[in-house]
C-alpha cells in the first residue's frame, strides 16, 4: 500500500467510525423514546387534588414486553435455577403487535450490529497504524 492509498485508506476508516457512532448515538435515542411506548402501559396522574404531573406505568409494577424479552426466564430442571434468554422467535412473540416494543427490540438488534462494525473498524484502524 503506497501512502497516498494509506492516506485514502485512513480517511475512509475515519468516516465509517464517526458514522458508526452517529449511528450508535441514534439507536440509544430510539431505545430510549421507544420503551414508553409499550402497549401494557397505562397513563396515571399524581400529585395534589390530581394535579401534576402525568406518567405511564405497567400496572401492578408489572413488566414491559421487551422487558420481559430481556429479563429472560430461570429455568427448574438443572440443579439450581439458571437463567436463560429467549431466541429471536420467542421474543418476537412476546412482543406480538406491541409497536412500542417492536422499535426498541429492532433498535437493540441495530446497535449491536453497529457496535460489531466499529470493533472491526478499530481493528482495521489498528492495522493501518502499524504498516504506516
Ligand atoms: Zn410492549
């Protein structure tokens, strides 16, 4: 590699690595928007001679779909309870119609990808670096 393309090379991993985080930055934001949404939510109002302030809250301090995708189950048939996560199926259909859910769970899925990405591209920083 000539120094010109290392050059081209360097600029290129540049750009792929702020728009990964870019990307990343956006995912939590949709993660974070999204997981208010849920379909179990209900709208209670506080506060003073009902005054105040409003929130959403799963009734009987219940859990979100997608809470209950990643809280996972514990399993009786070993030894001592072990916890275990769902398969992409079975969370799909815990989520069922639920749009708030569905966003968050295609958002995580998202930035994991995007956080692969940027590993494999600090890596090729990395190298880069070293022939430099
Ligand atoms: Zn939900």
């Amino acid at each position: 590699m000539n120094t010109a393309s290392k050059a081209d090379r360097a600029l290129a991993l540049c750009k792929e690595y702020d728009r990964l985080l870019c990307e990343i930055s956006r995912n939590r934001d949709e993660i974070s928007r999204a997981s208010e949404k849920c379909d179990r939510m209900v709208t209670y109002s506080g506060g003073p001679l009902g005054k105040g302030v409003s929130y959403n809250a799963v009734p009987d301090g219940g859990n979100t779909c997608i809470g209950d995708v990643f809280e996972g189950y514990l399993t009786d048939s070993n030894f001592e309870p072990e916890r275990r996560y769902y398969t992409e199926t079975e969370a799909l259909e815990i989520i069922g119609d639920c749009e708030g859910c569905m966003k968050v769970y295609l958002a995580v899925q998202a930035r994991k990808a995007n956080r692969m990405k940027l590993g494999a591209v600090k890596r090729s920083i990395r190298a880069l670096g070293r022939i430099a």
